[in-house]
C-alpha cells in the first residue's frame, strides 16, 4: 500500500517535472499516467499491490471531485447570468458528441 | 447562531480537521441517498455533496477558501487517482489492441466534436469567453479537464461543475439515445458514454455490460489524454 502509493506520487512527479520542462500542453498527472501505463506494458502485468491501490483510490473517485466542486459557491453569479448558454450547450453538445462518437467507431469497426 | 456556537466555530475553522471531515460526512450522507434512491442518475452524490456544504458554507458564513483549506487534502488525491488510471486502462490492453484504429478515430473525432459543438453553441448564445473556456473540456474526467481548464485560461472550480453536469446529463440520456441509433454492440456503446461522459457515464455504462463498461472507462481515459492535446490547439483557432 505505502509502496505503490509512493509509486504514483513518483509517476506524478515525473509527469509534473517533465510537463514544466518541456512546456507539454497535458496536466503532469495525465503524463504520469501515460508513463505507468507504458511501464506496466513493458512489464506485462500489474503488481497486486497496484490493483489494491489503484483500486481503493478509484472506488471512491466521486468523492475527489467534491472540495472543487464545492467552488461553485464562488461562482453562483456567473452560473445565475449564463445559465442559458451552459444548459443549451452542455445538452446539445453531449448528445452530438455521443452519436458521432457511436456512428464512426461502427462504421470503422465494420471496415475491418 | 448563539455567541458561543459561533465562537466555537470560528476557532474549529482555523484548523483544517473541519473542512476534511465535513468533505467526508457530507459525501458519505450524499452517497448513502444515492444508494436509497435506487442509484438514480440524477441523484448524482457529487452534486447532493456539494450542495450541502454549500449550503453549511453559506450559512455560517464560512468562506470557501477557509473550507479549502481542509478539503486540499482530498483534493490533492486527484493526482495520483489520474496517475492509478493507468491500471485499468492496462486491463483493456488486449481489447484496445484489437479494436485499436476503430476506437483511435472515434476518440480524435468525439474529441473534437464535444470541443467544438459545446463552444460553437455556447457562444452563439451570448456565452463570455471565461465561459467558454471553462466548457471546452466539459467531456473529460474531471482531475483532467480541471488540468485542462487550468492551462487554457478558463476556471477550474467552474470546470468542475460544467464536468458534473455533463457526466449527468451523459448518464440520463446516453443509453436512450443510443438505442434510437440501433447500435448493438456494447464495446461501442460504452465507448462513446465513455467518450461523452466520463466517469458519470461510466458507472451508468456498467449498470449496461461488464464491456460497456470497460470501454466507457478506456474511452474515459483516452479522451482525457487526446483532449488535452486537442483543446489548446482548437480554442487557439476558435477564439
């Protein structure tokens, strides 16, 4: 637990260090994640203790999501003016973002 | 509040134990009326968590950087969770393999639609650029699209809300709308939920098949990398 935890803080920092270094436009976590899962291709299995982990800390990911989420209360007088943008926008654009999505996978898929 | 109280309180707020243990209390009684409600999507407990902390927050007149000073340490847990998606992505790997080019065009092509549609529409009805910005990775998980958010000048705490929503509307209207499409195979619906509606529709993805859900999760973490590629590029053209 302790060792695999220190394991993705590693693979963070390597992500972090290396974004700021080369100026990358991805977040340093997302880095760090493409690195480990190239890591665990080279090896070819996941160590038990990294499922445990990993597992323990997606379980809960929504909870992650709440001390940000929480900012809206900052953002109350913006979200009061734009509501209307925001709503038509977020449902059009991910019911769009769906069908497209689902229509070009099967039409390459059938490719194949 | 009595003089008393708010003395109490106003000592407890300096210290970081109250905004960490309100984090979990309020996600813990959020999660169990989700679990009361049948798991029903729109009983979202990331939006019941924040609605009651907002609404303690307010009533006691605690400002929101005071709470973030105990919640940062849940929040910092973003990172190495990116980091841990690395795994089950790995799961994935001999499917990935094999469906490799079909889901790489569908990932670049529902990239970009979600950026460009969202921006597209939002604008058109009078959003402000700050807006915009903060819509752009609205498709992405959030520790992501915050990243995301972040660095092309939008508000990540914003980001974050715009993220929540689109996860439920995503989960709300996902399988429906796939339905009318007549797509059978669950590798594709659950990519694009996935690609759509990242973690939200992830779980609603499972709730299909055990490979819609996998894929949702694959498609999850894939849109999260070649979005964050895509999104400076395409908001340097858009705006």
């Amino acid at each position: 637990m302790l060792a695999s935890l220190t394991l993705l803080l590693v693979f963070q920092l390597i992500g972090e260090t290396v974004v700021q270094w080369l100026r990358l436009p991805v977040p340093g976590p997302v880095l760090g994640m493409l690195l480990l899962f190239a890591a665990l291709v080279l090896r070819g299995e996941v160590p038990t203790a990294l499922r445990d982990t990993a597992n323990g800390l997606l379980q809960h990911l929504s909870l992650l999501f709440v001390p940000a989420g929480a900012g809206v209360m900052t953002h109350l007088g913006l979200l009061a003016t734009a509501w209307l943008p925001i709503t038509v926008a977020i449902l059009l654009s991910t019911a769009v973002t769906l069908l497209v999505t689902a229509f070009v996978m099967r039409a390459a898929a059938r490719q194949r | 509040m009595n003089p008393e109280l708010r003395e109490l309180w106003v000592y407890l707020s300096t210290s970081p134990l109250l905004g960490l243990t309100l984090t979990l209390l309020a996600y813990q009684l959020a999660y169990a009326v989700y679990v009361k409600l049948g798991s029903h999507p729109l009983a979202n407990p990331v939006a019941i968590a924040v609605a009651l902390i907002v609404a303690i927050l307010t009533f006691t007149g605690t400002p929101y950087a005071v709470y973030f000073e105990g919640a940062q340490f849940v929040h910092f847990l973003l990172g190495p969770a990116t980091v841990a998606l690395a795994v089950p992505l790995y799961a994935q790997w001999p499917r990935l393999k094999k469906l490799f080019g079909a889901s790489m065009l569908a990932l670049v092509t529902g990239s970009v639609v979600s950026v460009v549609s969202v921006w597209l529409i939002a604008e058109a009805f009078g959003a402000s650029d700050q807006v915009l910005r903060s819509l752009a990775p609205k498709s992405v998980t959030s520790p992501i699209g915050m990243g995301i958010s972040e660095k092309i000048g939008g508000l990540p705490s914003l980001t974050a809300v715009l993220i929540m929503l689109t996860g439920i509307v995503g989960a709300v209207i996902g399988p429906a709308l796939l339905k009318t499409t007549g797509t059978q195979d669950d590798a594709i619906r659950g990519f694009a939920i996935g690609m759509s509606a990242h973690g939200i529709g992830t779980a609603r993805a499972f709730q299909i098949s055990e490979t819609a859900g996998a894929f949702s999760a694959l498609a999850m973490g894939l849109n999260g990398v070649i979005t964050s590629i895509v999104v400076p590029v395409l908001v340097h053209g858009l705006a």
